[in-house]
C-alpha cells in the first residue's frame, strides 16, 4: 500500500513537469511577438506622424540591423540593434556619440523594426528595464512606407514544422 502510494505520488509530479514544462514554447520570434503584442503599447503611423510634425521631443530607435539601418530608415531615428539594445538604452557614451541624451525612464521611447515583431520584444524589453513609456510602432517601417524595398529578394524563412 505504501509503495503505490510513493508509485501515485511520483507519477503525479512527474506528469505535472511533462505537462507544464511543454508551455511557453514558441516556434518561432513571431509567435512570441504575438503572444506579448497585448501587453506592450503601439503607435500608428499617423500618430508617428503627427509626433515628428509637432516636433515632439522623443526617442525614434530602429532596432533593426545596421545593413538595414543603411538601406532606408525613418527620419530622425537612431540605430540600436535588437541584439545590443538593453546594453545601449542607458550608454551614455553610445548616446553622446549619437549626439542625444541618455533616456530617462519614463521617457517617450517609440522603437520599430521592418514588420514589427523585433520592436515589440524590444518594447518589452525595455519595460522589463524600467522604462514606462515604450511604445512599438505598429507594422514597423513597412507601415510607414508601405513602398520601402530592402533590395534583393525576400529570404525564405526557416525552422518550425515542414520548413
């Protein structure tokens, strides 16, 4: 009796880690993206517009790659790679070199990328830094200018089922 009890218990804990341990797993960055786009803010093209118009003082980071970065960006932002961005926010010699402040925390921050999925990680991110007035700018560059073209042809996405 003692031993199938010990035999009950061990298997309920072991079926509790197979089943909890195959949560929160993602195929891939977009899914992830889509799972945390409700928790962080987003901005509009318009309301972008309207922002640099008013001649609003706020930080506009792309967090794209630099060969991106290179080929077309919004006026007025600055690079800050996905990859490096929780090490740069609060570089006060990467932001002298960009001839800008350092960001406070409840500055407004508003970060974009090609479609949008790195800027809501990277939202995410810096509200998990502390900073409280992030925003991701919905659709990322390509919202923006619906006619951006990286040049060259569109790569083939890789990983998840059959790909």
């Amino acid at each position: 009796m003692k031993k199938l009890r010990i035999f009950r218990m061990v298997s309920a804990f072991l079926f509790l880690i197979i089943v909890t341990g195959c949560s929160g797993i993602y195929e891939n960055g977009s899914e992830l993206a889509a799972d945390i786009s409700p928790y962080v803010q987003q901005i509009t093209v318009a309301e972008l517009n309207t922002k640099i118009e008013n001649m609003e003082e706020f930080f506009l980071i792309d967090v794209r790659q630099p060969s991106e970065f290179e080929v077309g960006n919004i006026p007025y932002s600055v690079l800050i790679p996905r990859g490096v961005l929780e090490f740069k926010i609060d570089n006060e010699y990467f932001w002298e070199e960009a001839q800008w402040y350092v960001p406070k925390k409840d500055a407004d921050i508003v970060l974009y990328c090609k479609k949008g999925d790195r800027g809501i990680l990277a939202t995410k991110a810096l509200l998990e830094l502390g900073y409280s007035n992030v925003k991701n700018l919905k659709g990322g560059i390509l919202a923006w200018d619906p006619e951006f073209d990286e040049g060259g042809t569109p790569q083939k996405e890789e990983g998840g089922c059959g790909g």
